[in-house]
C-alpha cells in the first residue's frame, strides 16, 4: 500500500454511529435482503405518550427487520435513540420481544434464525414505567431461550450507551459487540449523580465516564466481548462472524451461567481503590493484551 492511499485510507471508513436504526439494520443484512415488519404506515403508535403531551413516532422507535447475514436468514431488532433517547415503552418493547418470541418458534421447528439486537437506550420509558419494565422482562426471557440454539447477538455503538434493564438485556446476549464511544451501566452518569451526589460521580466528567463505562473498558473487564471501530465494515464483519453458528453446534458459555465465577471476582473487590485499571484486574484478571 502507497503512503497516499495509506494516508486516505482512514477517510473511507462510513460511521456506523451517524446511521439511524433503520439505516444500520439495512447496512447489517445481505443486499437487497432487507425487509420491515411493522414500518411506519403500520402507525403502531404508543397509546400513552400523546395523553402527556409528546408526538408519537409511527414505529414508536424501534425497526424489525429480516433478512440474511451471509445468506442464513436473520432477524435485527434496532433501537432509534434520536426518539425518547432510545427508551423502551409498551409498543416497541412488544415490538422486539414479539421478533425475538418469532424467532425462537423457528428455531424450535429446526429453521434457524440469527438474531441480532442493536441496543442504544437509556432504559425504560419513565411515561410508560410499569408496561415498559414488564416487557424489558419479556425481551431478557427470549434472549435467554433462543440463546439455546442460535447465538443472539447485541451491538452498542453510540452515543447513548444501554441503560436500566436493557443493560441486563444486553449481558444477557450470547456476544456483545461495543465500540469505544458505546457505554454500558445499570445506571446512567446523570442519574448516579442525581441520587449520591457529584461526589460518587460528575456527570460532566465525559473522559471519567468513558474510563469507567466505555466500550474499551467494559471488553477490558469482560463484561462485553468484541471491541471495533466505529466503522461500518468492521461492525458489519463483527456481527457477521459473532452470528454464525459454532463448527461444534455448541453455544457459547453465557455471563449469566457464571454467576460463582463473578462472585468469587466480587470478594477481591476492594472499595476505597476502586479504579478503571484495578477493576480491569479483578474482572478479566486472565486477559493477557492491553486494551
């Protein structure tokens, strides 16, 4: 490679983060495989959200698409995080979980289906708390059974992050796939904030945050699995290869089936030291290359 065309070559990489959900479902699927189930002219809107004021998206935020990865049919749950900051309500929740819940039948009658799961969501939608809570519940229930027979597959890329209880959604995922500028906490920083006090953590403290909860270091303590650049080719390679099946038949060992493993880590957890490099210590103790 020429020094030019290795100086232009950065330049050519196509941000996977600046896409729209339905933008990056399309971009993840063989070409021309991309089909949507409940689009917009469906109108499949919250019945709750107009009662306080706020304009309703026609998908309510959420696109289901199928289609093919590497010509094995596949199904891709994306969540829009430019509407209600991507939070998880009555109608988008059923919206996965119903695509999920599909998925499984198919896998159980021996027609194998690749599920993938964009998350970028602050969590529940606090105008819908107890029918958004419930259906979370639903979405962590079918990653959990379909993860039996096919790999399910989560991505955060950016900028919102995975929050709340889709946070546990995502641990949940066979494979988690997280760019740097993706983050991932059972709390948000302005919400830690809100209720201990700038003391515990100062939501405006942006390089702390991503110390802390970044894509780098959720890989780094084992709590996600592939870390990639923001560029589409390197997301759509990491998706395509996290998705297809084991040439043993055998799925990976979940976070979730560990549990003795992380409290054994959690007693080495030293309260007054806690720091991004001691954590990467305690919870990945055995991954050898510097992040």
């Amino acid at each position: 490679m020429s020094t030019a065309t290795a100086l232009r070559a950065p330049l050519l990489r196509e941000s996977f983060i600046e896409l729209s959900a339905r933008e990056r479902a399309r971009a993840l699927l063989d070409p021309g495989s991309f089909r949507e189930l409940l689009g917009p002219f469906d109108r499949l809107e919250s019945p709750w959200l107009p009662l306080q004021g706020v304009v309703c998206q026609a998908d309510d935020g959420v696109v289901i698409a199928r289609g093919t990865i590497d010509g094995a049919p596949a199904v891709i749950a994306a969540i829009e995080p430019a509407f209600q900051g991507g939070s998880i309500g009555e109608v988008s929740g059923s919206k996965i979980t119903g695509a999920l819940e599909l998925a499984l039948r198919d896998c159980e009658r021996g027609h194998l289906i690749r599920p993938v799961v964009l998350f970028e969501t602050g969590g529940v939608r606090l105008q819908e708390a107890n029918l958004g809570l419930a259906v979370i519940a639903e979405i962590q229930a079918a990653i959990v059974a379909l993860r039996r027979y096919v790999p399910v597959v989560g991505v955060i890329a950016g900028m919102v992050g995975c929050f709340g209880g889709m946070s546990l959604a995502a641990a949940l995922c066979s494979q988690l796939i997280v760019t740097k500028q993706g983050r991932l906490g059972m709390n948000g920083p302005e919400v830690i904030e809100q209720e201990a006090g700038i003391d515990e953590l100062d939501a405006s403290d942006k390089r702390r945050i991503w110390q802390l909860i970044g894509g780098k270091q959720r890989v780094a303590t084992g709590l996600a699995d592939v870390l990639v650049d923001d560029d589409l080719d390197a997301i759509r390679a990491a998706v395509r290869e996290a998705s297809a099946p084991r040439a043993d038949g055998a799925q990976p060992v979940p976070r979730s089936a560990q549990v003795d493993d992380y409290l054994a880590r959690l007693t080495r957890v030293d309260p007054t030291t806690i720091a991004p490099d001691t954590m990467r210590v305690v919870f990945n103790a055995d991954r050898k290359e510097a992040l």
